[in-house]
C-alpha cells in the first residue's frame, strides 16, 4: 500500500514549511494507519493528486506521530481534510468524501 509520489507527507516539524509558507493551493488529510475510512480514503487521493498534479498538492499528516498539527487544527475525528492556501483553511471536510465530492471541493478552491 505504497502512496504514490504525488502525494506528499508531513509532519509536525516541516508542516510550516511544507504547506503553511508556500502559496498552494494544498489538500491536507489528517489520517492515522488503523482508521478504517483514511485508508479507504488514500486511493482516491493518489487518483487525484495525479489528476491535479501541477494545480494542488495532496499531503497526508499521521495524527499519531504529528499531534501538535493535528491540534493545532482542531481534529478531532479522521479523516479531516482541510484546503489550506496562503496558509489559511479555506475549506474543511470531515469524514470519507467521495471522489465525486473531493474533486468539487477542489474545484471550488481553485481560482
């Protein structure tokens, strides 16, 4: 169950870095490996991480191994997604999305 490159991982240390000072725009999964609807979730990311490469970036933060993001933004259950850009949520979904209902909320993002 290797994630494809297009999606990329981040944790507490390079959050800031990695998505919070570039311009985006980003689609962030809060996830951990036991929950059921994450790992349902992850092969519709990589889908469309390849279908929108070059116009968002899908990342995946482990809340186990990165609490301080995933507090930081208030998860509270997973999979959280949020679209992030210039630093700022500009959209937050919680719970598995279909395809259908991940790519609208992009869409609706991007500008």
């Amino acid at each position: 169950m290797g994630d494809k490159a297009n999606v990329k991982h981040s944790d507490d240390q390079h959050f800031s870095s990695t998505v919070l000072k570039q311009d985006g725009p980003f689609l962030v999964d809060f996830w951990a490996p036991w929950c059921g609807p994450c790992r349902a979730l992850s092969p519709v990311l990589e889908e469309l991480a390849d279908l929108y490469e070059g116009k968002i970036d899908i990342v995946k933060v482990n809340v186990d191994e990165n609490p301080e993001t995933a507090s930081k933004y208030g998860v509270r259950s997973i999979p959280t997604l949020l679209l992030i850009q210039n630093g700022n949520v500009r959209e937050t979904q919680i719970g598995l999305l279909s395809r259908q209902q991940l790519a609208a909320m992009i869409d609706r993002n991007l500008n």
